[in-house]
C-alpha cells in the first residue's frame, strides 16, 4: 500500500483548493508559497515538503519526521506560534497550509536595523517567551531558534510567529537523547558534546537571540564551525563596550542567565517571563 493511500491527509491536489503564488521562502526539502484560498479569497503559506522516494534517497523527509512536525503544530495553538489549518498530499509532495505572515523575518528586521533599542528587543523576546512557555509547557523543544525562523506579522506593532517545527521533539522525562544540530551560532553546548537535549536548550539559543538583537554581534560566531563549536563550548563570550556600552545591567543579567554551560542551571522560560528586564513589559502589556 502507498503512503498516500493510507494518509489521513487530503489527496485532492492543492491546486483545486488554492491558486499557488510566488516563493517566499525555502528550508530543508521544502518550499514556501503563497497561496490563496479559491474559495475565501484568504491568503496563506504553503510549506510543499518533498517526501523521500527511497530509503536510500538522500533527498526528501523521511515520513517520520514530517508526521511529527504536523503532529507537534496540531498540538499547539498559540498567537506567537504559526497556525496549521489543513493538509495535503499527493506522491511527491505533503504541504501544510499555514497562516501567513507578511512582515518577514526578524533576521531581515535586525539587519535593516543593525541593533534594537532595548524597548523593542524586550518587546520581541517577550513575545519568544510566551510562545516557548506554551510550547515547554506541553514538553515541546524547538531546536531551532533563530532569527529566521522567528517572523513578524508587520513592521510597525510586530506579532511575532516562531515558524520550521522540523527538528522539534517532544521530550520525554526532561530530556531526549537525540542527536541532531541546528544551526551552529545558535546550537547549545550540550548538542556539539552529543548530550541529552530538552527544554532547556532552547533557552540557550534565547539567551544568543538576544545578545544579537542589543547588539548586532553573535556571541559564539568563528571563522569557521570548529571555531564557533570551541567559542560555544568554552562559554566564550563578552559584552564589548563598543556594542553594549548603552546596554542596561538587567539586559546583560538576562543575558548571563542564558548562557549558561550547566543545563540545570540555565534559566528556564518561566524564570525568564519574571527576569525584570521581561516582567515590566508582560505587566504593560497585561494592563492595555
Ligand atoms: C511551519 O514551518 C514553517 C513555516 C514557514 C512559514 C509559514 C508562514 C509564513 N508566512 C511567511 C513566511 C515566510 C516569509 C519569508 C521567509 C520564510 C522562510 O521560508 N524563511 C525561514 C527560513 N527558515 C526555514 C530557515 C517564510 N512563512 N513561512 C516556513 C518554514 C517552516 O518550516
């Protein structure tokens, strides 16, 4: 029996529901495309993951990784968290009809910008937060936290959307002896030393998130992989004067509370959510 034939997913072909539109972005075996609903007239994004055609093919996502990733977005429903509304599939391709988001990536918003004031950063990693304390509270990780894959609704008062669930796991008993590597400026010590991941290893990258976003630098970046891994290890990082000069005490403590080697002694999303250079912003936004 073919995978199709048993899928609880749509078999119609997407394009009898959506016209398809232009590319908007792309990541590993999958392309995002605009789309508008035929019926509704209502935009979204369409994320066409190739499917693997062989065992032995390189190329495409294995079947369990796609499940998971849908498995994990049906799970959760969150503001700061990119909605699932349907999906599709036909033999090459299953696509997930996702909200769109039209103020781009935040990756895109830092480098306009070069740095934030720390109003807007905290606006930004506030708005992370609560998304993860959703997520972390179902025992859901990430992985992948990165400017990239954190979108914004628009430019003026941005509604952040964390997006790419294809490295997320659930974790069992605290932790997951998984093995994998997100993107190495961003990657925790404990997945370079092959470690148990868990919730816990997305605050690191909120901690090095955040440090780019006051600053413009990457805490850990090398001249090459090995060196950033060593830089990553090694807890190597410093706020220089010439970036963080204007930088508030509390940002920096925010900061150190993050990168920490330890897993257990790393700040968690709640612990973050009551920092004081967090909490003032929830108490306003709680009050308007
Ligand atoms: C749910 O997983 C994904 C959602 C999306 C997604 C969903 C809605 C949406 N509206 C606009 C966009 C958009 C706009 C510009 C670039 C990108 C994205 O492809 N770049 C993210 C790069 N990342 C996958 C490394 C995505 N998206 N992207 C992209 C990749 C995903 O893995």
């Amino acid at each position: 029996m073919s995978d199709t034939e048993s899928s609880p997913y749509r078999h119609e072909p997407v394009e009898d529901w959506y016209i398809v539109g232009e590319e908007i972005g792309s990541g590993h075996f999958a392309v995002v495309k605009k789309v508008v609903c035929k019926r509704s007239g209502t935009e979204f994004a369409a994320k066409f993951i190739r499917k693997k055609r062989a065992s032995t093919s390189r190329r495409g996502a294995r079947r369990e990784d796609i499940e998971r990733e849908i498995s994990i977005l049906q799970e959760l429903n969150h503001v700061n968290i990119i909605k699932l509304y349907d999906i599709f599939e036909d033999k090459q391709d299953v696509t997930l009809i996702l909200e769109l988001v039209s103020g781009g990536e935040l990756f895109d918003f830092i480098a306009e910008r070069d740095v934030l004031h720390e109003s807007e950063a905290t606006a930004f990693i506030a708005q992370v937060l609560e998304g993860l304390a959703h997520m972390h509270l179902k025992n859901i990780a990430h992985l992948d936290l990165k400017p990239e894959n954190i979108l914004l609704t628009n430019r003026a008062q941005a509604v952040i959307k964390l997006i790419d669930f294809g490295i997320s796991r659930k974790i069992e008993d605290g932790k997951n002896e998984i093995q994998m590597l997100g993107t190495p400026e961003f990657v925790a010590p404990e997945v370079i030393a092959y470690e148990p991941l868990g919730l816990y290893t997305d605050m690191w990258a909120v901690g090095v998130i955040t440090y780019i976003l006051l600053s413009g630098c990457s805490p850990f970046l090398g001249d090459n992989k090995q060196e950033t891994f060593a830089n990553i290890c090694a807890v190597d990082f410093s706020f220089d004067d010439e970036f963080f000069g204007n930088t508030s005490d509390l940002a920096k403590d925010f900061i150190r509370g993050l990168l920490v080697k330890h897993p257990g002694r790393r700040a968690s999303v709640t612990d973050c959510l009551s920092h004081p250079w967090i909490k003032p912003i929830n108490d306003r936004q709680k009050e308007e």
